[in-house]
C-alpha cells in the first residue's frame, strides 16, 4: 500500500491540505468524505462511522469497522446497509433501503437501537445516530455513527427481563406489597393489597399510609416508621382500615429503600392478612377460659376472677359471695334421657343462670353440673340470698330436650367474704351447698361459722372412721329374729362402732359417711365376715344348723362388683350352709342400677343364700321388683308396724303386704315390734317372723349367743 500526502478538492472548490495518509487503493478513498477534518475525526473515534446515500448503499466506512464488527471497509462499502441488519430490527424506516426518508423527518439527529452483523455471522446490538448531511458537499450522505452497545444491551434486557419477573412475582404474590415514600406517601401498590382494601391500585398510589391505619394504632405506626427510616428493618402487626369501614388485621414486614448515595427514600413494606390467626388465636384464648359447652366462663376464670375480687377487697373492702350450685340427680338424668340431653339440660340451665344475674356478675361451669356465680358489690347477705332464690326459680321449670321432659332443680351453697384466700371462699359455698343436699335439695344454704363448726367435727370424725374401719373397731351388734311364739330363728347383723372419745356413734351417722368417702365395701366385708364367724360358733355350740344370719348389703358393693365373690368366700371360709345367710337389701339399692343388681343377685341367690327386701313399702315400684329379683322375704318397715295395732289405714297395709309375701311365697317378717299389742296384732295377720325391742334390742356377740 503506498501512502503520499495529496490534495483533495472540498465541496466549496477550495483545496486543503490533507495531513491524513490516504491508501490510493483503499475503495474508501473514492467517498464523497472529502474534507480532511472529518476524515481524521472518523479515524480517532471508537464509533464505526458510515455513510450512506440515498439509495442506502454504503459509500464510506470509518477504519473502526474492523476492529468492532471484523468487517473490512473495502467488504461493506458500496453494499446496502440493510444487508447487515437483522430482519426484526427493520421497522421504522430502517428496512428500506434507505434511511434518508426516516432521517429526514426528524427535526434533529435520529437515534435506533438494532442488531449489526458481526463478520463472524453473529449479530451485535448497537446504537446508531443518523444525521442528514446529504446537502453538505464534503459528505452527500446520510451519516451514520455506530456504537457497540452488546455489553450495556445484554445488562439492560437482564435488567427489563429481572424487572418483568419481579412486577410478576409482585403483583401474582399472595402478600399485599407497598412502596411509600419517607412521608408515607404510597409510590406503588399491587393488585393484592388494592384487593384487600377494596379500592384499586391507581386509586391506591398516591394515597397516605396513615390514611389506612386504624386511628388508635396511627401513633404507633407513626413511631415505627420513623424507627426504619435510619435503617431499622421491623415486624410488627396492625390493623388496616378497609374502603368499606371493616378493619383487618395484618402481620407487616418493612424494610427501607436507600438511593445510591444511602439515604432512604422510602419504604418496602409486605402485608399479610392474619384475620384466619387472630380468629383462631381468639378462639383458643376464649375456649382457655369458657367451657365449649354451655358458653360460660370455665374454672381457671372463675378462680382468676375471685382472686381478683379478694385482691381488690385488701384495698376497698366489701361484701362478695360465691354460690355454688349443683345439680340434683344429674347421674339419673343423664342416664334416663341420655348424654345430649343431659348436654341439653347444661345449656338451658347456664342460660337461664345468666338472664337473672346482673351483668357485672360471673357465671361458670365449674365441672360437671357444677355452676357457680360471682357476686361483687353487695350491701349485705341478704342480696345474695335474694340472687339464690330468683336462680332457683329460674331454673325450676321443665326443659323440653330432644329425648322428653326433665326438670332440673339445684341445691346451692352460699359463702360470703371476707376469706384469707378463692380455695377457702369456695369451699365454704361448696360445704353450703351439700348441707342443701342433705336436706332434700331443691333449696339453698347459707355457710355460717357454726356450719364451719359442724364440718370441721365431720371432717374429724371421718378420719376417725377410716381408722376405726382399717383397724376393724366396728362390730357386729345382732338383734334376734324371732317367730311370732318367741323362739329365736336367726340373728341380724347391726355395724355398731363405740368411738374413744365421742362414745357411741349413730349408724345413721357413720354407714352414710363410709359410703361417702369410699370406705362401706371394707366395712362391709369385715362385718360380713365377723357375722358369719359368729354363727358358724353358735351353730357349733348349740348344734342348731337352722339358725340363720341376715346381713345388710350395700349399693356399693353391687355396684362395684365384689359382692358375689366376698358372699361366697365369707360362705366357703366358715363352713357354713349358704342357706343359713340372708342377704338383706333395700328397694333403692336395686333402684340404683337394676341390670347389675339382677345378675349379681341371681347368682348370690343360684348360690343358696336367701335374699330379702328390707324396709319393704318405702321404695319405688314394690310389686315389679318382687317379680323382677330373687327374694326370699319382705321385711315390713317400723313406720307400718308402729301403728298396726291402733291405726287402721297402718293395719290394713301391713295385712296387705304380709298377704302380698305369702302370695308370692315369701317370708314377712316385721322390723321395730315393741309392744304387746303389736305382737298380737302381726300374730293375728298371719305375719312369720319378727324382731325388735320387744325381745332384744342389738347386742354384743356374748349376750346374742346367751340368747340361745
């Protein structure tokens, strides 16, 4: 290539002197790109810088061509720039063949952005000015300077496709996402948070946060959002207010958003509706302290309650009361008409408990049928008594369940402060309330310190007859059972216990006690035992096998099935015939619970002890369990048999039960005879056998067996 500096003639017909080295064999020599100055400028620069003519067809090409696009000057020039542009770039007036009309209807230089073929095949983007110089005399075309724009492309298509992602992830996500400004001004929403606060997201930008904040909560978000403008990143919950008025609570992640030189200018805030957790979170909080049943507040409240009442009063005293209630014969209820409906029974009687308090006062379910009422405030005991009498009328009417009518009824204990602390306030209305069992039910007890008096004596006495029963210091006392001629046939068995200090103590008092602290099966089976040692002796000495021993059965052992096994073993281990042993028991006893009483029963009764009613009338349905139980006997009770030789109507119900006996081929013996006239009276009756006063009252095991 041979280079010489030259002369090239310009446009205006004046000559320069060219201090750029022209190859003469360089087809770019031949450009109209005469003028010397531009020809070194298109030289130095980094851009390709073309020149195209009217046609489109490239007439100079810069010596950057082969450095950015690996083409040769000599290979493009005089080909249509068209040619080396991708086919999808060629819209806006870039696919003719020349870009002169496009150029020229812009007021100034026109700028495109497309794909430029590489030499190697591939396509490079570049950004490309067009500027008109067609008129120009040293250009006479259309000048193009070309930039390789790949790099900064591929960043910004990664940017747009990483921006399109996110605006998708934004506005498909399930969280409500918000960008405000330090002000609270919001800046952008997404369809997610317009959705929950019913609006839309154009109505949304451009509103306050704090224009969707609950009022009491405005100040606290106010502080946090000053707390993240230094940079805090913070959780917390509040409550958006909806476009309806509704509120909704939500869980809110924020984080600010810091221009390039670190400040904040605003906040990224992400929501997430938490009305499905606050509801449940509502929901175990309420069922931690109500029963789930009737709706009333449970134990732990009522206790939390009354500490509260009793720590209150260490400061302001004043009369409270607790009542506490339970219902009479629930077990029955529930048995007879079933679970749900008993279920029902709860719920009437806790509705029924609330309308007649006041609403300051506290009604719980204690457990159970157990109910209680918080009282506060009162003037005087007599408030309470009052609240007591309108419950019990309250509840008193029947409730019509879905399996018949019950009607409930309540025995209630009041107890009244002061109290040193809620167990003693409790177990004083609890102590009332049994004392109102006591006496039939149905009625309410007042808890006074002589009533404390008698159950402190009872709690002592009842841990001497756990003793006494553990120590086998209850004996057998026997009264004999007599035929209407005097001859002793038999002996019944009577527990009698002589306590060290108080002396003789009621078997009215102490059978009930056992049976209600769970000791009458120990006490039973030990009199068992000691009744049949004692007739099996006597039979011994006397040699009279005929004599027989009638002993007293509890519930309590039919129910918890040991009677069968401790009656044959009492039996087997005495040698005794099962003949010489009755087994008394009363009609409420097969009452209780009749399928078990009928097989336990029958097979005592298979086994060859005799069975007899005692305190035959005074129970229910006589005539269906003399058919339904293997008995042997009626023992007519001493309230008929005191007035049957002076009251007729008692006279004619004692001939009519020992007429009933013989019918059914049954033994009546009379209880509780006394007198002469008794005697003579039963006699003329017809009745078999008798005992009472009249012969012997009770004894000790020496003075029964001198009887004989």
């Amino acid at each position: 290539m041979q280079r010489h500096p030259r002369t090239t003639a310009v446009s205006d017909g004046t000559s320069l002197a060219d201090p750029v080295e022209v190859d003469e064999s360089d087809p770019a020599t031949g450009v109209l790109l005469r003028d010397a100055p531009l020809r070194a400028l298109a030289a130095e620069s980094t851009d390709v810088i073309l020149v195209i003519d009217a046609q489109g067809v490239i007439t100079y090409a810069g010596p950057s061509l082969d450095m950015v696009f690996g083409h040769r000057s000599d290979e493009i020039v005089g080909r249509c720039w068209v040619d080396l542009v991708h086919p999808e770039d060629g819209g806006s007036g870039r696919g003719a063949a020349s870009p002169a009309a496009a150029v020229r209807s812009a007021p100034e230089t026109t700028s495109w952005n497309f794909r430029f073929r590489h030499r190697d095949g591939s396509w490079r983007w570049v950004a490309a000015r067009f500027r008109d110089l067609s008129d120009h005399p040293a250009v006479s075309g259309i000048v193009a300077s070309v930039r390789d724009v790949t790099d900064r492309h591929l960043v910004d298509e990664a940017a747009r496709a990483a921006a399109s992602l996110y605006r998708s992830i934004v506005e498909m996500a399930e969280e409500c996402i918000t960008i405000h400004d330090v002000a609270g001004r919001i800046t952008f929403a997404n369809p997610k948070m317009a959705e929950l606060i019913g609006t839309t997201v154009a109505e949304l930008e451009g509103q306050s946060i704090f224009d969707l904040v609950v009022g009491d909560e405005l100040e606290i978000t106010a502080s946090s959002l000053e707390r993240r403008h230094p940079g805090e990143r913070e959780q917390y919950e509040f409550s958006l207010l909806r476009r309806d008025g509704s509120t909704c609570p939500v869980l809110i992640s924020a984080i600010p958003l810091r221009d390039p030189a670190g400040e904040v200018t605003g906040i990224l805030s992400m929501m997430s509706d938490i009305s499905d957790r606050k509801q449940a979170e509502s929901q175990c909080a309420w069922l931690a302290l109500h029963d789930p049943l009737t709706g009333l507040a449970n134990r732990s409240l009522v206790v939390d309650r009354m500490l509260q009442i009793l720590r209150t009063q260490v400061r302001q005293p004043r009369l409270a009361a607790v009542l506490f209630m339970d219902l009479d014969n629930f077990k029955h209820i529930n048995e007879t008409v079933g679970h749900s409906a008993g279920d029902e029974v709860l719920r009437e009687v806790a509705r029924r408990l609330t309308a007649v308090v006041r609403n300051e006062d506290t009604v719980g379910r204690y457990g159970g049928d157990e109910f209680v009422v918080l009282l506060d405030h009162l003037d005087d005991t007599d408030n309470a008594v009052a609240t007591a009498e309108r419950i019990l009328e309250a509840v008193g009417p029947a409730v019509d369940t879905h399996a018949g009518v019950v009607l409930p009824r309540l025995s209630i204990g009041i107890a009244c402060t002061p109290a040193p602390d809620s167990d003693t306030l409790l177990h004083n209305a609890d102590i009332a309330m049994y004392r109102a069992k006591e006496r039939g039910g149905g009625c309410f007890e007042l808890f006074d310190d002589e009533l404390g008096t008698q159950v402190q004596e009872r709690r002592w006495l009842e841990s001497d007859l756990r003793a006494a029963v553990r120590n086998n210091e209850i004996r057998p006392h026997y009264q004999p059972v007599v035929d209407l001629n005097g001859r002793v046939t038999g002996f019944e068995a009577l527990a009698r216990w002589t306590h060290a200090e108080r002396g003789s103590v009621s078997p009215g008092v102490f059978i009930p006690m056992a049976e209600s602290i769970g000791v009458i099966e120990q006490l039973g089976a030990s009199i068992l035992h000691q009744a049949c040692a004692d007739l099996a002796r006597w039979q011994a000495s006397t040699g009279r096998t005929d004599l027989t021993m009638a002993v007293n059965l509890s519930g309590r052992q039919l129910a918890d099935g040991s009677a069968v096994g401790l009656v044959m073993a009492a039996v087997r281990d005495h040698h005794l015939s099962p003949s010489s042993l009755c087994l008394e028991i009363t009609e409420s006893v097969l009452m209780d619970d009749e399928t078990l009483a009928t097989a336990a029963l029958a097979e005592i009764h298979d086994f060859g002890v005799h069975l007899a009613v005692d305190d035959f009338g005074t129970g229910y349905s006589s005539l269906l369990y003399l058919r339904r139980f293997p008995v042997d006997s009626l023992k007519l009770d001493r309230s008929f048999v005191a007035g049957v030789d002076q009251n007729a109507q008692d006279s004619t119900i004692v001939r009519s039960v020992i007429d009933l006996a013989h019918s059914f081929g049954l033994i009546a013996v009379a209880e509780g005879v006394e007198t002469a006239g008794q005697l003579e009276s039963l006699r003329e009756m017809g009745c078999d056998l008798a005992q009472g006063f009249l012969w012997s009252p009770a004894v000790p095991a020496d003075q029964a067996e001198a009887m004989l």
